[in-house]
C-alpha cells in the first residue's frame, strides 16, 4: 500500500532583483542622510578652524566643569536604576502580587511622559512655591536650579531602561532555578548571586549601557530644572546649547563631538553585548533543535 503523497511545499516568494536592490539602495541612503552625514558634519565642524581652537574649547573651566556634571549626574543615575530595575523586574517576574500591573505602568511612564513635563513636575515639587519648596528653603536644602535637581531629572527618564530589559528576560527563565537551589538549602542571598545574577548578567549589562547613554545626552527634563547657570548647574548638552546661542560654533561642535564620542563608545559596548549573547544562546538553541 503506498502511502498517501504529500503536498510539494509552495515556492518561496520573493521580490525580484531590482525591488531588493531598491529599497536597499533607500536604506542606504536614508542612513546616510540621517546618521553618516550628520556625525561627520559635528566633527568637520569641531575642527574646521584647527586642533587649537578645538582643545581651547573642550579645556575650555566652563566646559570641564559641565562634563564633570554630566558625568558625576549618570553616576548617580545609573547605579539607582540598575538597583530598582533588578528588584523591580525580579518582583514581577517571580512573583504575584496585588499592584502588579500598576507597578509596569509606573515604569513605563517616563517613556510616555515628555522629559521637559518631568522637569516641570520637580518644580512643582521642590521649588520655592512648590509643594515642599518652604520645607526644603528652611532646612536650607536646594533642589531646583542646584545639582541635586539635576540628579532627579536624571533618575526619572532613565527609570525603564535597566528594568524593561530584565523582566522579559527573567520571565522567560523562569524560577525552577532558584526553586531548586532553596529546596537545596540555599540563601535568598546565595540563590541570587551564584543563580539568577549570571543568567541575567548580560541583560542587565545591556540595560545599564542603554541606561548611561540616555543619562549623558539627557536635554529636557535637566533644562528645566537646572536653571542654565554657568559652572554649576549646566551639563554638556546644556552647555552645547548656550555656546550655540552664542554664535560660538566652533566651541559648541567641539563640545558636541564628545557627546558624540560618547555615543559611539556607548553603541561599540552595545554591539559587543549583543553579539555575546547572541553566541551564549546559539548552543542552547542547538541542544534543542
């Protein structure tokens, strides 16, 4: 008895020649107009008027003193919210309970809410007529206008990244891991650091750099609560800005070439990330194929 022929498998569709070479042509460009262009520009202008000019402007007290800000506000920023993204996403993922939902609502709302109406609520909040600025004027604490509002502003809009990028990740492993290690008579304490933080040390990893890069080049929300003064409360997005104003432009594309810099580092890191992970999980997806 013969067995019952099986239906040839439809010819896969695909475009001709020409429309692929189309919109890969359009892809091209539209990155080169977009991105390529628009990097080299920044530094064709940083240095059009020579490697003098470009140092004086980047050594320039004012400038040094804005990228220290810049720098010390993603210092405190990134440890606080790798801290809150690892307990948030380790409550969600792991556990059930009541509030759940408000809670990935909560942090999703800097994604949904616009960075200067952030800046805007920490004045509400801790200016001199906000809602605790007469508490926080007679204990001669300074929130608005002075470095600490900036480290808040920062905070906020950087909530999500470490967090969104952990709790998919530790819903999909699961919690049979450290189930079994406590069965086992381990610690909460030794069930996190010898189970769940290296299976979720790369994520984590990938979410702090993403984390960093938004704390460097954060703009709105640190305009409104900085109050643009001149070695105190400008950091180097800020102080791009006001050089521009200025008709500087020389110094303020020096300036914006180390933001640039900053960039590329943070995407170098990134690619190096992800191309980790990609190769940690190509053995596991074998195991199972």
């Amino acid at each position: 008895m013969t067995a019952p022929s099986r239906p040839a498998p439809a010819a896969t569709v695909t475009e001709p020649p020409w429309v692929r070479g189309l919109l890969l042509a359009v892809a091209l460009l539209f990155l080169l107009l977009f991105l390529v262009v628009p990097l080299a520009a920044v530094f064709y202008e940083a240095f059009r008027k020579g490697a003098g000019v470009y140092l004086a402007a980047i050594t320039d007290p004012y400038a040094l003193e804005a990228i220290r800000l810049t720098l010390f506000a993603a210092a405190c920023a990134v440890p606080l919210n790798m801290l809150f993204g690892v307990v948030a996403a380790w409550a969600i993922a792991k556990f059930e309970f009541r509030g759940k939902s408000v809670l990935v609502t909560l942090i999703d709302l800097p994604f949904a809410v616009s960075p200067v109406i952030a800046g805007l609520l920490f004045v509400l909040l801790f200016g001199a007529q906000g809602w605790f600025g007469p508490w926080l004027k007679a204990q001669d604490i300074k929130v608005i206008f002075a470095v600490p509002g900036i480290v808040l502003a920062t905070v906020f809009v950087t909530v999500p990244f470490v967090a969104r990028e952990l709790i998919p990740l530790m819903q999909a492993q699961g919690s049979e891991q450290e189930e079994a290690a406590l069965v086992l008579g381990a610690g909460g304490w030794v069930t996190f650091w010898r189970i769940t933080l290296p299976n979720i040390k790369w994520g984590l990893l990938y979410g702090v750099v993403l984390c960093t890069a938004r704390a460097l080049g954060e703009f709105g929300a640190v305009s409104v609560v900085s109050g643009h003064v001149r070695g105190l409360t400008n950091t180097l997005p800020l102080h791009v800005e006001i050089l521009y104003n200025e008709y500087q432009f020389a110094a303020a594309f020096a300036c914006a070439s180390l933001l640039t810099l900053f960039a590329l580092v943070i995407l170098a890191i990134k690619t190096l990330i992800e191309r980790r992970t990609a190769r940690q999980r190509r053995p596991s997806s074998g195991e199972t194929a």
